[in-house]
C-alpha cells in the first residue's frame, strides 16, 4: 500500500507513480460517494485529462506525506458524517495543492532552465 511505501525506503519514484494512482482512486471515490452535486461538480473542474499532479509539480516524500495523511482526515470526516469537517480539510487540501504549484511557477519565472 502506499503508506507502507511512505517509510522512506522505496524510491521516490516508485512512491510518486503509486500516489498518483491511489491520488486518482480517492478522487473518483470521494466523487462518487458525495451526496452533493457541489462536491461532484468541485471534483470534476480539478481534474485535468491525462495530466497528474507529478507532471506539473514534482512532489517530495514530504508532500505525499502531508497529502496522504489529509486523504485520511478527510476519508475519516466522511466516514462521521462531519461535513464541515470534510469540507474544511478538503479546502486545506486544495490550498496545498495551489500553493505547491504557485511555488513550483515562480521557481521557474526565476530560475527558467530549472
């Protein structure tokens, strides 16, 4: 799974390709067990045809990490029925997410052979 492979001793690698996939998994699960059109259609606008995450922004063990644990957290809110909860940490999520690409941008409007 891929939180035995978060132990720092598979190669990154093997770690992004995994995450990708069970990135992928979560997404279409959380879609698909939403009562709620807004989370369908939030779902839907995040995804980019045959683009992952990894092609526009490498990701660190670091950052699978702190994705993968707030995968739990937010799998674990729906799992009470906390919807604000829920909401909460998927709105930390895409802050994450926007933030790590915002990052990756201007490393390159710097550095543009990087």
């Amino acid at each position: 799974s891929l939180d035995e492979m978060l132990d720092g001793k598979t190669a990154l690698s093997a770690v992004q390709q995994n995450y990708t996939t069970m990135n992928e998994r979560f997404h279409v699960a959380v879609r698909c067990a939403a009562d709620s059109q807004l989370i369908v259609d939030v779902v839907d606008r995040c995804r980019i045809p045959h683009v992952t995450p990894r092609d526009l922004v490498p990701l660190t063990l670091e950052d699978i990490k702190q994705r993968q644990a707030l995968h739990h957290d937010i799998f674990d809110a729906i799992l009470c029925r906390d919807a604000q909860r829920a909401e909460t940490l998927m709105r930390e999520h895409l802050y994450g997410v926007k933030l790590a690409m915002v990052r990756a941008l201007a490393r390159r409007l710097v550095r543009p052979d990087k």
